[in-house]
C-alpha cells in the first residue's frame, strides 16, 4: 500500500503558531540541509504571516528569505500559504498583482502553492490557480474546515469537486483551529477519495489535542500526505511534530519509511531549535504548547483566543471574556456561518466584542459590514437580511453578488502605479518590489530606510542558535601584522570576533 507522505512546516506555520513568526531567515538555515536531506513531501518555508512579520519585525526582504531557503534545500519542492486574491494581506488585489505575485514567487524557486480564500468562495481563488498552473507550477485548492449547521461532509466534498474542475493538482482539507474530529476528517477524506482523481491533503493543529489522532483517522481513509513540525515548533497551536507521528503509525501499513540516520538528523534538527525557542522567548506561550479544551468549546483558532483575553484585558473587560466568546456563535450565523480564519477570525471577534460593548449590533465594524453586504465574497449561508440593511445603512453602500475585486467603484493600484510610487521613493521597480508594495508600503519603506543608514545604525538581527560551535570563518580581510587571521565565532548563541595568529 502507498506510505503516505509527511510535509514539514517548521519553518513557517511552526513558528508563525508558537512564536508570533519571529524566527529568522539567519536562524533557519543551519537546519536546511538536514530537512532537505531527510525526503519530506513538501517543506513549507514562506507565506502566511512570514512575509509581513519578516519586513515588519525583522527586517527582511521577503524574496531575499526564499533565495537563501531555496538555495539551502534545493532538493525538497517549497510550498507556501497564499490567500487567494487577498495574497498574503487582507485586502482584494486586482488579478495583475496576483498574477505578477505568483509569477515572482515561482521565479525565487517556489513549487507549491496552497491557495485558499476565507469564505471558501472559489471566485477568490480561480486567478491565483490560473496563475500558478500557468507558471508551471502546482496549485493546491484549499477548503478551510469549520463548523456550523451548513458545513456538511457532503459541503466539503462538494467543495473539493469544484476545485478539482478548476484545474488544482491537489486537495488540502485544512483545519486552521485544530477542531476536526477524528471521525469527520476519515468521512471526508474517504468522500473525496471517491469522487476525485488528485491527491488530497490535509493540514490540522494540535491545539485541542486532536490533531495527531486525526492523521491517524486521515491515514486510514487514504489521505495522501500530512503536515507535521519539529519541536519546540511543534505540538499545541502548531502542527503534530514528525517523531511523535512516526511513532503513532509504527508498524502501520501506510507508515513513511524513515532511516535511522533521518531520525538522526531529526535530532539535530530539533537540538538547533531548541536554541531558537530560547532565543524567542519572548514570542512564546506556555498557553500555546499545552492542549486548550476551550478552543473546543468556542471553536475559534488557539490564536484568536490568547489574543482576545489580551485585549479583554487592555479594555478592563475580563469579566466578558464569556460574553464575548459567547456571541461568537451569534455572529458568525447572522454573517452567514464564515469559516473562522484570517482575516475573517478577527473580524467576528471584533463584532463580538463591539456586541457585547455598545449593545447586539448598535455599531457594525467596517469589516463586518463588508462582509454582510458580499465585499469578501459569497458566505456559506445567506446573511440575516436585517444585518445586511443595518449594514448597508452604516456603511453607506449597497451589497454586491460580483467578485469582490470587480465591486463597483473599485480603485485598484495596478502593477505601473506601484512601479511610479517605488521609482519616486527611489526603491528599486522591478516585479518584486511592486508586489510588495502593494501590500506593505510602509514596512518596505522603513526597510529600505534602514538599509540606507550606515551599519552602525541598522537594526541587529536576532543571531542563530547552533547546538554546537559553528566552525570558524575566515574574514575577508587580513589582520595588520599579515600573520593573522580574523574570525567569528557563534558558541551557545553569543558572536565572538577573535583573531588567530601563526607564531
């Protein structure tokens, strides 16, 4: 029987779940060759949040990380997260920047990618299919998983025929809040087994403590591969971690052949990240390794929830904390059953709060408003008729049936516009920085300031974590005495400069 294929994302949804996506271009890339080295499906090394977290944390230039990255595992095909027309941002790009986004990104070295759009409306998702098919590489149709009376089994595989016909090469059944029983991912599963003739997939989180248990039942009903992590960036809000999952199916028909000297690189894999976690300590949450059984209870993202008891809190409303994730359900059906991911996850949240705040729908967020009135595209069930009119009527506009990026009195920056506003900031124009700036204009300005102050003055990175003494590089210069060379050492986290003379 075929061994079903383990993906690894430690190096974007790892990090970006358990520590806020603060790791490092520079802190990744002792651990590249072992990943590249052990035959993973797929490594997941951009998207999501790593490439605004990047510019606007770190100070990275997003397609300079997938260089190194591609550079450092150039045998295992990248994947990345792409939210349809949003790309990585929120906002509906015109179909040019979409299409010049992905363009770009195949050129940096990227292989897969995973499309999705929050409301699983297809039309947000066919030109970003379109565009990567016809830059040769996959397009992975993506149904973001949630709950409610109109997400049937028979929904999602509806879901999945739809994209099959679209042209996807694969289905990814992904369950961004970590809620997917068991016994619903093996129906599924099993459902678009029989009805499509592409690999499916399946993505879940550990955050309630189902996930490891769900690619078991995934397994079982012939799913073709899994996303697992590495610990520390693995478990809880993350993705199972790979030993744990080797462990669970040992001896199980379907069971990846893994080599002891795969387990071994595993090991030293894990020994850097150890390290890395230390280092970002920061960013991380005991909150976010442990199994959270509320997650089960309000069916929102691990995420979601750590971030609104903070801003309970900052609002002195500790006290609503049940209140307001009591409403979520409120909302979510009056808005049409929305799938809970970003952004749409922060936006129900919002309007719960502003509920329980000034009073059940006495004040509509903008972003509520937009999506009752159809400007984040068709939801899964009609919205309540008498929010949308609230709506209409606060945000000053009539609902829309079309795709959102085509609504009426759109003004889309398009792809010669943004080449203008790089050329009068004196950024460079190519394709890579348009896209860019079309969705972080500032972070990429502030980078390209940062870039232009002497060294002295730059912002520090965070340094890598090796397990062990990295070895010494030589400087590009000499010493004065011609005799000596300079280096620099990493041990246990800290940059030494020493020089080395022959006496």
């Amino acid at each position: 029987m075929k061994k079903v294929i383990f993906n690894n994302n430690v190096l974007r949804d790892g990090h970006q779940s358990l520590a806020a996506t603060r790791m490092t271009t520079e802190q990744m890339l002792p651990v590249c060759e072992d990943l590249d080295a052990i035959g993973f499906g797929a490594l997941e090394t951009w998207g999501g949040a790593t490439i605004d977290s990047g510019l606007r944390f770190l100070d990275e230039f997003p397609f300079d990380r997938l260089d190194a990255l591609k550079k450092a595992c150039p045998k295992t095909p990248h994947m990345m997260l792409l939210r349809g027309q949003n790309i990585v941002q929120y906002a509906h790009f015109p179909d040019e920047v979409v299409t010049a986004f992905i363009n770009m990104s195949a050129k940096h070295g990227m292989d897969i990618f995973r499309i999705f759009d929050a409301l699983n409306d297809p039309r947000n998702m066919l030109t970003a299919i379109e565009a990567a098919k016809a830059a040769g590489k996959q397009a992975h149709g993506t149904i973001c998983y949630t709950t409610s009376p109109v997400h049937t089994t028979e929904k999602f595989i509806e879901l999945g025929c739809q994209l099959e016909e679209m042209g996807c090469d694969a289905i990814v059944l992904k369950d961004m809040a970590g809620l997917i029983p068991p016994m619903h991912a093996q129906a599924i599963i099993k459902g678009l087994k029989k009805q499509i003739n592409i690999p499916v997939w399946i993505h879940t989180h550990d955050t309630a403590g189902l996930g490891a248990t769900t690619y078991l039942a995934a397994v079982d009903a012939g799913v073709d591969a899994i996303d697992c992590s590495v610990v520390p960036f693995a478990n809880g809000t993350g993705q199972p971690d790979t030993v744990r999952m080797l462990a669970l199916l040992k001896e199980h028909e379907r069971c990846p052949d893994f080599s002891t000297e795969d387990i071994e690189r595993l090991g030293r894999v894990r020994a850097h990240l150890n390290g890395v976690y230390k280092q970002l300590s920061e960013f991380t949450s005991h909150t976010n390794e442990i199994v959270d059984s509320d997650t089960l209870l309000y069916q929102v993202p691990g995420g979601m929830l750590s971030n609104f008891r903070t801003q309970l809190a900052q609002q002195k409303m500790e006290d609503k904390f049940d209140e307001v994730f009591a409403e979520i359900p409120v909302v979510r059906e009056a808005l049409g059953w929305i799938p809970l991911v970003t952004p749409t996850s922060q936006i129900v949240g919002m309007q719960a709060f502003l509920n329980v705040k000034f009073g059940r729908w006495k004040q509509i967020s903008p972003q509520a408003a937009d999506i009752a009135l159809g400007y984040y595209g068709v939801t899964p069930a009609p919205v309540n008729p008498e929010i949308q009119k609230l709506a209409a009527k606060q945000a000053g506009k009539d609902p829309i049936t079309c795709r959102p990026v085509e609504a009426p009195g759109s003004n889309h920056t398009m792809m010669a516009d943004l080449r203008k506003q790089l050329q009068d900031a004196n950024i460079p124009d190519d394709d890579e920085h348009c896209v860019i700036q079309a969705m972080f204009p500032q972070q990429l300005a502030t980078h390209y300031k940062n870039k232009n102050k002497p060294k002295s003055e730059q912002p520090a990175a965070a340094p890598a974590a090796p397990a062990q003494p990295a070895p010494a590089q030589p400087a590009a210069a000499k010493a004065e005495s011609g005799n000596a060379r300079q280096y620099a050492l990493t041990i246990n986290g800290k940059r030494m400069e020493v020089a080395v003379e022959e006496l």
